[in-house]
C-alpha cells in the first residue's frame, strides 16, 4: 500500500479522509483508492491502493521508509524535467562538470563520494533559485578498456593483432554500447540528478573534434613536439603510462652489491655498488661519487669497467646528486632505465644507452643476455657475477617497486618516442589564476600544492601506443623521416591536401598510429561539453565558465590542474571558479579499501541494506580534504536518522486537520511565522522551536555557502533529532491531547508543520528520497520538493524565550534524573513545587501542561511559589537553573521503608565485599608478588567500592531522617 502522487497538470483531485491527493493519469491510468475508519486520536488516517506504477510511499502506512520506491522517485523526478536549468530562475548559474567515471567501471565508493558532494551543491543551488547544471558524462578510459576487450578477446583465443586496428576498434564499441551504461546507471541509483539530456562520451563527434582542435592549436604554437624521453612504459599494455596510473607498493625484494673494476688498476682498485635491478647494467654510461667523499676521491676522472660486458668502460664522475652516507656512496648512471639517472645524465651531458625492448626483454645491448625476460637475466646475471668473483653479496630490501594501475605489471622506465606539450608557459597562467583569486581551491592547504606542482612541472607526454582512443592527427610521408617531415591536420583530406602542396600528387601519407593520453580529453571536459571550439553554442555562452569543480584531491595534479591550464589557453577564462577536493573513504580502522584486504564496501549493496539516503548522510559528514572512514556503525546510525525523519512525519501527519476541515485549515494558514510581532504572540514552546530554526536556516544556510557539508550535516540532525523530535514533538503532544482548546492544538498544528516542512528542505540535498516522499505526503503541496524554494534567512527569533525554555528544559532533566535515580515507575505521576522569582514563574507556570508531560507530574499537583514548600526537609531538591528549582515530595516517588530496607541490606553487602578487598591489599605477600597492573586493579575497585558505599550511607540518612520528620 503507497501514496502515489504527481505534481504535473493535467491532473485530478480526490479527497481521501481529508487528504487532497493529486494524480497525473498520464502516469498513473489504474489508480484506485479506499478510504479507511478514523484512528483513536481522532485524526485521520486513510489506506490507498495503487497500481504497480506507483511513486511515493505512506508514511501512515509503511513502517519504514521504503528503500525500493527510490527508483521510482528518481525515474518521476527526471520524467519532470526538474534536472534541468530553468533559465528564468537567474541570471546567476551553477554549473558542476562532471570529473567523468570511466566507461568500464563500476561504482565504488569514490564515486559514491564526488556524486554525493556534488549533488548536494546541484540541489542546493537549485532550490536557490540559480538556473542549475550538472554535466554528466563518462571518459573512453584508453587503456582500462582496451584491455577489458583483449581479455574478451583471448577468452574466446584470439589476438587484437589478428582482429587488425579497424576491426578490433569495432568490437570495442561494440561493448561499450553493450556494457558502458553501468556506471551511468549506478550514479543515477544515488540520487545524482544530473542534466543526462546534456549527457556526453569522450569519444563523441563533439569532444572528438574538440580534442584534436586542441592539439593542432597547440602544435601551432609551438607547444607540442616530438622526441624520444624516459617515461613509464608498461611491457604487458606496450603503452607509454601517465604517473597517475602508475602504483607504488611496499614489496620484499634483494639489494645486489657489485664490483667495478678500476679500469688500469690493481685487483684490488673497484668500486662497489648496490642495485636493486642488476640487469640495467649493460645500460650504464658512468659511475658517479660525491665530489667530497675522500674513499673513492682518487677514482674521479678514471674509468670503471662495467662488469659483463666484455670489458666495456665508463668515466668515474662525481656530482652533489650523490648520497655518500647512502649504500655503499656509489652510483651507476643508467640513464635510459631510471628517471633520476636520466635528469643526471641530461644535466651532466652523457649519452644515453637502452637495453630493453618494449615488451620487457633485453636487446641486442645486453650481449649473451639478448632476449632474456628482464627477470629472467636479473637471475642469470647474478649467477654468472658469483662464478665470475664480481658479486660481492645480496641481502633482503623492502622495495617500492612502481606496478601498472590497469595490468598490475612492474613498470620499466624507458626511453621512448612520444608526443609531449611543453608545461612551463601554460602553468604560468594556471598559477596566476589562483594568485588573483580567479580560482579559489579548497581545502586551502591544497594551493600550496597545485602552487609547488605548477612551479616545477615537467613536460607532459600525451601519446599513448593504444588502438583505442583520439587518434593522434599526425600525418607521415612515406619514405621520409618520421621526426623531420610529418603534417598535423584537422582530418586526413586536410592532411593530404598539405601533402600535396609541399610534396606533389604522388605522396603517400601514413597516420601516427599512436593515441592521445585520456588525460588529454579529460583536460578539455568542462568546455568541450559545453560546444567550444563553437563559442557561439547557447549552453557555451550561458554555463562557461562553470562554477564548481568537486573531484578527490589525489588527482589535483593529473586533471585538475590541466583542466585549468586548458581552459585558460584556449577560452581565455578560468573553466571553473571553485576547485572542492574531497578525502578519501577508508575502511573502520582507516585502512584503504582494496580487494587484496577483503575490505571493500560495494555502495550498491550498501544502498540495499541501508539506503540511498543514510549512505549519502553518512558520506556528507566528513570534513573536507580529509579521509573518511566509514563503517557500518555509521551507516545503521543514520538508517535510524532516516526512520527518525518518517517517523516524525507519521506523527505530523496524523495529527494535522483533516483537509476537509476548511477552516481550520484558513486559520492554520493565516499563521505567518516571519515577523517579531507574530514570533512574540507564540507560546514558549512553539517561540522556542521556531526561534531555533530560524537561527538553524542561517547557520546551515552559511555553512552550505562555504560548502561547509559537515557541519550542515551535523547542525540540522541535531536541531530535528533533539530539538524538534525529542523535544518539541512530545511538548506539543500537550496542545493537541490534554489542552481541551482547539485554538491552541491549531498554533501547535501550524507550528509542527512550519518547522517540519523547513527541516525537509534543510535535509534534502543530502537526504533527497526520504524528503521528498515525505514533503508529498504533507498537504497543500504546490510543487515537488527538488524544486521547491529554500527557506528565507533572517528571519526572526527571540533569544530571551529561547533562554526560557531551556530553562524549563534544565528543570524537566533534574525532574527525570530524579525519576531515575529514585526507580519511579515511569506510569506514575508525581507531585512537584516549582520555586523561581516572579518573573520565571510566571513563564514556567504558563508551560504547566508541557511541564508535567515530559517530567511525568501530576498536573494538579504542580505548584508555583518563590519559597520553598512546607515539606522541603522530606523532598528531593532539585536545582534546575539560577533562580529555578524544584521539590519533589520523597513520599509520593517511592515506600521509603522499603527503600531504607533494602539500600541497608546493599550496604552490608557492599561493606563485605569492601573489607574482602582491603585485606587483600594489606596483605605484603599479595602486593609484593602479584603483577603491578592486578595490584591496581583491585585498588580501582576498593576506591569505587568506598565512593558507593559513602554515597549510599548519605542517601540512608536522608531518607531516615524523612521517617523521623514524618512521625
């Protein structure tokens, strides 16, 4: 049974047992309803049955918030069209792009983090009013799909090889079209209520054409060259890697220590080096001493004999680089297998020798090792060093040894041919940008990191040797030299048209056959998707540049900051205003979620268990930039939160006039709650909880403006859960159940609906389901709450009455922690005199009804003086607050025979137990042999046993004393 409604003309009414129920038949054709009997309070309750087709769920009939209608509101939400811009909200957009999931993925919970942060920016701005846009979006993913796809392959025994480029790259979209919309469809499950009309793929004819729109510009420029550098090449992918997708992992492995003769010396003249990777050897081109270390001093200048290589000789340098209390203070240059040797060897001027070909096997360098697996010679190597007396030893090294993110292979650095953009003058602009305040990063800490990356960036390698991707528009003449005669064009008639021109109609021309780094396109996101190179699109001119970037802060430098240095080169104008770097979501014990520890938490079967709306809570808390661990405490905490929310709303609605009741309902209305004057005409109660909302809307208001998540968060689930359902709810049980005056249950009823209705839209950017299918529960609902108005700041609160209440709060605690103290049956009503000035009693008393029933006191029995009662001697004193305390006659909370009885016979078994203790410590034989932390244990315990033993001798007296009054 569910309460199904839509907001969208044409539609028909129907009343059912005072609820106005609005149905678009459009939607819901078999829709059918019952009413049902009055409940006991008199209020309403109703049952509708509704067809399978159904959106929202009862608060009066389900338990619970029912998890599996999400879907449902979500699909209604989007059939609305409340996902896109309203361009007649503002002139004053927000705009997020997208940081866009790879087309292979599947939702974890880093995803379930930036959907969640940026969703609550998109809501919030929304209801603001802001024409609002969330650009949706997926990245092609050049490598993570290139090798699902060879995986399919070689389940079925074939080759990307075999298959040829243009047949393999058919195949590939063949399976993006089966099984890309995975991600898409798991971040539609978390609420992301995403433009998806404006939806793109990186491979699309839009961003394609941006993409090599850019390179050809930047080639234009000067900015993009060819030439052979080290970078991070993967021998399993073939491919050139980006450091992002590159890992490093604390693993065992073996430092080598050799000899390298001194060439012209006696056996007695080497020098030792230590490398955790022997087999680069043959890739040496100098050994290298620090100038000042006197050991090797009389070395520098002479030549060192690399070992295994028929003799083959290399100078001896020295250079501040080297760490002389490192190792043994030796080092071999390798530069065409080690990114630092590689600096050394550019500064220093030395040439540059590569053993290894792409696949990971040593070349025709290497001599007898050629063709060796790399591992394989390490292994062969060392064996043939010890037979040839040049192994001095090996012994066990922790390594951090750099594995591929995709293949989990270790990667080699290697000396290769590639594309690159020069750095230096785009990061110039990118670091101007957030010097003048154009880009505000936040956290703030993270500036000085994109400052100290921008400052000492390094060329860019963009080329990757994939099939899948951006082809690189590169164009080669055959039969000439790849690196001096190539054409960069648009497409290849262009390029063939400038073939001809500079080489006649008899040239041949051949594409690069290499792709672009997917960090390439990504970089054009937030503008390509928005039309440029097309400036003139309307979406262009409206959204760019956008308003926010939310993304996680380990990939500041790879996209981010590339973002903004393209967006500043190729639209003059920063892409986005706000860079919001989130943490990280580790396990309970803080540890990083991976497979290999078993502790991965799936976000959709989190969303099952628990719900779309306590996840994204329990998400949202975290403080930004820092990590956060989540657990399944958390989650069960905020699941209750989400029970709490429907079980308010159960109460609120059942206990509002019937709709049929019009004039109530026109007084109702009539209460405005945004002046003094109509704050000041309340009851406590009520002044009270509307004071702390209208004080609740700035805070959270604020915080939401400085995107201050957790903290709105917080705020507002402590104001409802304490504030309004712990609180107000019971005090207003007094106005509706015992007042007997139909006017003030109807400020109550206002009241409770006013400050509820607020609550939702506080919460609904973080909580969008459960608010939603309750704001369509309440009555006189105009429009959907994704799109309803945010709440009004500063409005008006009086913090003299909110003093006053928390006055009587203070009182009704001591009156509770009595109860308790003193075992009162909570069904029993006690008698109380109230004692204050003139002035709080005057507040106190006029709250009498709320007094007695949250402190559980007999309404007729409550007295109000400025002195204390005659019976003070046999009453508990309670001092509430300065000016405010209570007495409680002891007689009418309990038998005080009885309780003397039984507190005499506790004590003599808590004295036994005491001198037990005593005399164990008194014993020398005990103390001097039993373990030090027994010894203090049981001094612990003696302690606590004295202070109960004084506490329940003092409780005695007093209540002897009262008997003795008594008689």
């Amino acid at each position: 049974m569910s309460l199904q409604t839509a907001i969208s003309a044409p539609s028909f009414l129907s009343s059912c047992s005072g609820y106005r129920l609005k149905f678009n038949p459009l939607f819901f054709p078999n829709f059918s309803f019952s009413r049902c009997r009055s409940n006991r309070l008199g209020r309403r309750n109703f049952a509708v049955f509704a067809s399978e087709n159904s959106v929202f769920t009862s608060p009066e009939m389900d338990k619970s918030f029912d998890f599996t209608s999400e879907e449902r509101i979500y699909n209604w939400w989007e059939s609305q069209g409340f996902f896109r811009p309203k361009f007649d909200q503002g002139t004053e957009h927000f705009v997020i792009p997208m940081p866009p999931p790879n087309v292979t993925g599947s939702l974890h919970m880093g995803h379930a983090m930036f959907v969640t942060l940026e969703d609550i920016m998109i809501r919030y701005n929304r209801m603001k009013g802001k024409p609002t846009l969330w650009l949706p979006g997926t990245d092609h993913a050049g490598i993570a799909t290139q090798l699902v796809v060879e995986r399919m392959l070689a389940f079925e025994g074939m080759k990307r090889v075999e298959l040829g480029r243009d047949e393999f790259t058919k195949r590939v979209w063949e399976w993006k079209e089966k099984y890309g919309g995975t991600i898409t469809n798991q971040i539609k499950r978390l609420g992301a209520s995403c433009d998806w009309s404006r939806e793109h793929f990186t491979l699309d004819e839009q961003l394609s054409r941006a993409v090599i729109e850019a390179f050809v510009r930047l080639h234009e420029k000067g900015l993009i060259y060819q030439g052979s550098y080290i970078v991070n090449w993967s021998p399993k992918l073939q491919t050139a890697v980006s450091d992002l997708e590159v890992e490093y992992s604390e693993e065992p492995g073996i430092l080598y220590y050799i000899k390298y003769r001194v060439a012209g010396g006696s056996r007695s003249d080497f020098l030792t080096i230590a490398t955790t990777r022997p087999e680069t050897l043959f890739g040496d081109v100098a050994v290298a001493v620090h100038p000042q270390d006197e050991r090797y001093s009389k070395y520098i200048g002479q030549m060192a004999i690399v070992p295994m290589t028929y003799g083959r000789h290399v100078p001896i340098i020295s250079d501040k680089y080297v760490d002389k209390d490192f190792g043994t203070g030796v080092l071999k240059i390798s530069p065409g297998h080690d990114h630092n040797d590689y600096l050394l060897a550019r500064k220093l001027g030395l040439p540059l020798l590569n053993v290894m070909n792409k696949d990971g096997t040593l070349n025709e360098v290497a001599g007898l090792y050629c063709g060796l697996d790399r591992f394989e010679a390490r292994k062969r190597l060392w064996s043939d060093l010890e037979e040839t007396g040049l192994a001095v030893k090996n012994e066990p090294h922790t390594l951090r040894v750099p594995r591929s993110q995709r293949g989990g292979e270790v990667i080699e650095p290697l000396v290769s041919k590639q594309w690159f953009v020069t750095m230096e003058p785009l990061a110039e602009k990118a670091l101007h940008a957030v010097e003048k305040g154009e880009l505000t990063i936040m956290p703030e800490r993270f500036e000085k990191i994109y400052n100290h990356w921008l400052s000492n960036i390094k060329d860019w390698c963009i080329s990757r040797q994939l099939w899948w991707g951006h082809r690189i528009p590169v164009w080669y003449i055959a039969g000439k030299d790849c690196e001096e005669e190539y054409i960069v064009a648009r497409s290849a008639d262009e390029a063939l048209e400038k073939a001809y021109k500079k080489y006649g109609k008899d040239v041949e021309i051949y594409q690069d056959p290499d792709v672009l780094d997917t960090w390439f396109s990504s970089a054009l996101w937030p503008f390509s998707t928005l039309g440029w190179p097309d400036t003139s699109t309307e979406d262009f001119k409206r959204f760019y540049p956008t308003t926010m970037l939310e993304t996680g802060h380990d990939i500041l430098f790879f996209w981010v900051a590339r973002m903004v240095m393209m967006g500043i080169e190729f639209t003059g104008k920063v892409p986005f205003s706000y860079v919001y770097l989130h943490g990280l979501i580790r396990d309970s014990q803080g540890r990083k979620m991976s497979k290999t520890l078993g502790n991965v938490i799936d976000p959709i079967d989190t969303i099952k268990e628990f719900g779309t709306d306590a996840l994204r809570f329990t998400l949202s808390l975290g403080t930004a930039g820092q990590d956060l661990n989540l657990s399944t405490e958390r989650l069960t905490a905020n699941k209750s939160f989400t029970n709490k929310l429907w079980n308010a709303g159960k109460f609120v609605l059942q206990n509002l006039p019937s709709e049929e009741n019009v004039s109530d309902w026109e007084i109702m209305l009539d209460y405005k709650f945004d002046t003094e004057e109509s704050l000041l005409k309340l009851p406590l109660s009520e002044c009270w909880v509307v004071s702390k909302l209208h004080t609740l809307i700035d805070v959270v208001t604020e915080s939401y403006d400085k995107f201050f998540f957790g903290d709105v968060g917080r705020e507002t689930y402590d104001f409802f859960w304490s504030d309004f359902a712990d609180w107000y709810i019971e005090a207003s049980k007094a106005r509706l159940y015992h007042s007997g005056d139909n006017t003030v249950a109807l400020v109550a009823q206002a009241v409770l609906l006013y400050v509820f209705e607020n609550t939702l839209k506080l919460l609904h950017p973080f909580m969008p389901f459960v608010t939603e299918a309750l704001w369509q529960a309440l009555p006189k609902r105009k429009t959907a709450l994704i799109v309803s108005a945010w709440p009004h700041t500063s409005l008006p609160r009086h913090a003299n009455l909110i003093k006053r209440f928390q006055n009587l709060q203070a009182l009704t605690r001591a009156i509770r922690n009595a109860r308790a103290e003193y075992s009162v049956e909570p069904a029993k009503r006690i008698s109380a005199s109230i004692v204050g000035s003139e002035e709080v009693i005057q507040y106190i008393s006029k709250e009498k009804d709320v007094l007695a029933l949250l402190s559980r006191l007999d309404l007729q029995n409550i007295h109000f003086t400025d002195s204390p009662p005659g019976d003070a001697n046999q009453s508990v004193h309670l001092v509430a607050s300065e000016g405010l305390e209570a007495y409680l006659p002891l007689a009418d909370m309990i038998d005080i025979s009885a309780e003397v009885e039984r507190l005499s016979k506790r004590l003599s078994k808590m004295q036994m137990e005491y001198e037990g203790l005593k005399a164990r410590l008194s014993s020398p034989k005990f103390v001097e042999k039993a373990p030090e932390d027994i010894v203090r244990g049981v001094q612990e315990k003696a302690a606590e046993a004295e202070e109960k033993i004084n506490l329940t001798k003092n409780r005695l007296a007093f209540l002897k004393s009262t008997v003795l009054v008594s008689k």
